[in-house]
C-alpha cells in the first residue's frame, strides 16, 4: 500500500505540470487515484468537462506528463465524479 502512496504522490506532483494550463482556460484537474494495476484515474473539472478538447488535453498533455514522469503508470484514464 506504501508503494502505491508513493505512486499517488509522484503522479499527483506530475499533474502539477499541466494544472496552471488547465486552470487558466477555467479547468482543473484532480487525481482520484492510482489502481493496483498502475492506472492512473483523474477527473477533470470545471471548464474542461465540457470541453471538445478534453480528449486531446488527456492524451498530449495530461498522459504525457504523468507516464514521462512516471514511467510505471501504464495508462491515464478520466473518471465522472
């Protein structure tokens, strides 16, 4: 379980990277959490869940930054809250 915080914690600190993009076009991002099978589950908000981009933003510059970061994770996937 230590091993997976420590996941969260690292994947979190990779979304650090690509939240002031998304806040600045009144979005957001959130990590829910990271599956024992290395996926990374994240929400996004505001703006961004209506967005048409949404899918470009996930895949260019969300997953990028998360799996360059932390090369464990196998995928990124967006979660509804």
């Amino acid at each position: 379980m230590s091993n997976n915080h420590e996941l969260f914690v690292k994947v979190d600190q990779a979304l650090n990277q690509v939240r002031p993009y998304l806040e600045a076009d009144g979005g957001g991002i959130e990590l829910i959490q990271v599956t024992l099978d290395l996926v990374a589950q994240v929400a996004l908000k505001g703006a961004c869940t209506t967005c048409n981009m949404s899918h470009m933003t996930m895949k260019a510059g969300v997953e990028a930054a998360i799996k360059s970061a932390v090369p464990e994770i196998k995928s990124v996937e967006a979660v509804a809250l």
